[in-house]
C-alpha cells in the first residue's frame, strides 16, 4: 500500500484529529460511550476534515495516568476496523496511537501511514524495526517512565514516574534525539 506523502514541516502548521477509540478517554472524549464505534469514528473524521485537520491519530489503548492496560487482542478489535472504515472515507493521513509492534503492523496493513508511539520505541524492542521495514513516519514522544512501572508517584495518577530535569528543554532534546537515533 502506498503512504500518503509526509507534509514538509517548517512550511505552515499541521493539525491532528485525535480519535479516542477508548472507554476511559482522559479527555472523557472516548467514542467508545455509546455510538456505534466506526460510525462514530467517521462522523468524528469527518468533522475533523472539515475544521481543516491534515491526521487523524487513532488510539485504542489510553495512555493517561492511572490507565489500565490492555492485552493486543482488545486493542486491535478497536482500531484496525475503524482505521480500515476511514481509510475508505478520507485521504488524511492517518496515524495509529500504539506502542505495540504488531497492532502497528497491522494497522499499516489497514490503511495507516504512520506510527504515533508514546512510549518512544522502549515498550516494544520491535517497534524500530517495523517501521524501518515499512519506510513509515513515526511521531516519538518524550517520557521518562518506564513502561512497566506502576504506582511510583501517586500525584500522577499511578501510571507514571515523576521526573525532574536540569533543563528541561535541553533534556528533552537530547532525549528525543537518542530515540530518534533508534529510529
């Protein structure tokens, strides 16, 4: 399947569509409360579209603090049949929010151009590698935790470790660059 073209950053600002197929959303947005889940999803996207949103990021696993995991069978009867619905609806790039290499396998082979991963390739030891073979866009987002860590700092909610920095700013350059270094 061919990827849609990544946009040329510096030109002009991107918007991203966050499409929340979860019951414990963080922002309480989850489409999975109530509506019928793919109708849901491209009303949502195209709602999206018409506000003038470039990608659609879809995530079926909460990442908030406090949230609880689930195994890839779950994850994967939440988002592959939306991604495989609203890659027949638009021409957005879409994006899967997933830390788990073989739901982004299969969500690429659904339809999605790239792979949101908020754990920065350190959940999954496979995740770089995938989406090298694949020649796929990754988003890598900053986070000291690690992903097995649970209640280490009750203030955020139970999921992840507080951090302190020196400098922040250069901190978190250096340490996304490293990942990207993965990459």
């Amino acid at each position: 399947m061919d990827r849609l073209p990544i946009p040329v950053w510096g030109k002009r600002t991107y918007v991203m569509g966050i499409l929340n197929v979860t019951p414990d959303s963080f922002s309480g947005d989850g489409l999975m409360n109530g509506d019928d889940l793919i109708q849901a999803a491209v009303r949502l996207a195209h709602q999206f579209e018409e506000e003038g949103a470039d990608i659609l990021d879809i995530g079926g696993e909460s990442t908030r603090p406090g949230s609880s995991y689930i195994t890839p069978a779950e994850e994967r009867s939440r988002v592959i049949p939306v991604i495989r619905a609203l890659r027949k609806e638009t021409e957005l790039i879409l994006s899967v929010d997933t830390y788990k290499s073989e739901i982004a396998a299969e969500a690429l082979d659904a339809g999605a151009d790239w792979i949101n991963d908020v754990w920065a390739f350190q959940a999954d030891p496979q995740m770089a590698a995938l989406a090298g073979s694949r020649d796929c866009p990754v988003v890598l987002m900053h986070n000291r935790s690690k992903p097995s860590e649970y209640m280490v700092r009750e203030g955020l909610g139970g999921m992840y470790r507080g951090a302190e920095y020196q400098d922040v700013v250069k901190d978190v350059r250096t340490e996304l660059l490293q990942r990207a270094d993965v990459a």
